[in-house]
C-alpha cells in the first residue's frame, strides 16, 4: 500500500477534526432503505465515525461485491484495495469533498448532499472492479463538522465506465454540481449537467438505467417507441454521447441517475 497516497488522503481530511461530538443513534432499517435508493448494480455499504475513524457498521452484501468479509472492513483494507493509480488521486476527491462541505454549503445543509466519484476496489479473486463511491453524512457534530458517514460502494464495472479525477456534489432539494475536475478550482456554473434534460428525458434516462427496453419504456411512459426513439436521439446530441451505453455510464457516474 503507497503510505504517502494515504497520509495526504488523511491529511486532506483534517479540516473536519470533529472536536465536539455528538451522541446519536443510527437507525440501520432506515440506512438500509437509503442505501438501495443510491444503488443502481450490487453494492453494500458501510458507517463511518469521522470521530474516530472507525467503521460502525459494515453490510454483509460486501462479499459479493469484493469478497470481503465484513467483519475485515476498515479504512485501511479500504486503502489496501485501492487501485494504486487511483489512490495517488484520492487525496484531491477527498479534499475537494471536505471544501465543498465545509466552506461551500451551509451547515445546515450538510445532511442534504450525496458526494460522488468513480475508483477501482481490487476483489479477493485479483480483477479490479469499478466502484461508484456515494457518500451521505449522516450526521454533524456540535462544531459543525462531518462525524458519522454512510458509504454506498455500487459495482458499475459493466458500464465500462472511465476512471476520471472528478466529483459531483448532489443535492436533495439544493443546487447539484456535476462532474467537478479536482485539479481546477472550483467552478458551479459549468456543470449542472442535469438541466439539458427535460422532466420526460429524466423519465426515460431512469427506465434504461434500470434495464429496460426501449419497448417496456414505451409502455410504462404510455408513449410509442417513435417518440421513445426521439428522445433518446435528443438526449444522446445533448451529452455528445455516441451510444445508450455511454450516455448511461455518464449519468450513473455523475449521479444524474
């Protein structure tokens, strides 16, 4: 494991020093239906306490996915099974996710953001799978920082999806920005790619992600499959996409969808 990708990764983290804990109670039947809202593949997920950096709870479902007992998980197998490419540019993820929380949203708006970006977990059989990351704080300590997080590990691997140094910041009910670089400062006006599409194209987006066929959204919509058609021609020239594929793996990876 590359030590100094995670020391700058901790040191990143430093600004959220929970000084004044608080004292509270998560509920996992509630965790457990949030988690399946972020999914869109075979995921698990986990708590972490930001206070002590210890994971507070670890899905069995983490098998699965990596083939790791859960019992195993903590930070530093976290760390351990990180693509070592990926890893040397996490640092910047994880510090662009402590700004944009810290010094870009009010505290009060804290619980109301999902951070997301694209990394490689090695699974126990040696391939390297990719990993949507989907992070909730779940909640703030007295000082106003991040103490206990839910993270959401989705397999996307099937997307093909490409391995950037970007992040999105999802809001619920707030303003979302999309697909960040984390080498560049911070700029919100350039990527609040969700508003290229109508309320019917996010409908459509929706079922394909979902596995549908053309054909089945066309009856659920209660649309022809002409019209389907056309949307979906309209959606690919509005992301510059070349196929469904793409266009799905994009959405996915940005947390439109």
């Amino acid at each position: 494991m590359d030590e100094d990708s995670v020391a700058r990764i901790k040191a990143a983290w430093i600004p959220n020093k929970v000084e004044k804990p608080v004292k509270t109670e998560l509920y996992l039947n509630i965790i457990e239906q949030v988690a399946n809202l972020f999914s869109a593949g075979s995921f698990y997920y986990y708590i972490i306490n930001f206070d002590t950096l210890q994971m507070e709870h670890v899905d069995k479902r983490i098998e699965s996915v990596l083939g790791v007992d859960a019992q195993n998980w903590s930070l530093d197998k976290l760390f351990e099974l990180v693509h070592p490419e990926d890893l040397k540019h996490m640092h910047q993820k994880e510090a662009a996710a402590v700004d944009f929380i810290l010094n870009r949203i009010p505290t009060e708006d804290i619980l109301k953001y999902k951070v997301v970006y694209v990394i490689r977990l090695r699974h126990t059989d040696g391939n390297y799978r990719t990993i949507l990351q989907q992070s909730k704080t779940l909640s703030v300590s007295e000082d106003g920082k991040v103490q206990h997080v839910l993270g959401i590990h989705t397999d996307v691997s099937y997307l093909n999806m490409p391995i950037d140094n970007k992040i999105s910041f999802i809001g619920d009910g707030r303003p979302s920005f999309y697909a960040i670089p984390t080498e560049e400062e911070f700029i919100t006006e350039h990527y609040d790619f969700s508003t290229l599409f109508t309320p019917r194209e996010k409908e459509i987006l929706s079922n394909i992600a979902k596995g549908k066929t053309f054909g089945e959204i066309a009856g659920i919509l209660n649309l022809s499959p002409h019209t389907i058609n056309t949307h979906k021609k309209n959606i690919l020239k509005k992301t510059d996409c070349r196929n469904t594929t793409e266009l799905i793996a994009r959405c996915v990876r940005d947390g439109i969808i």
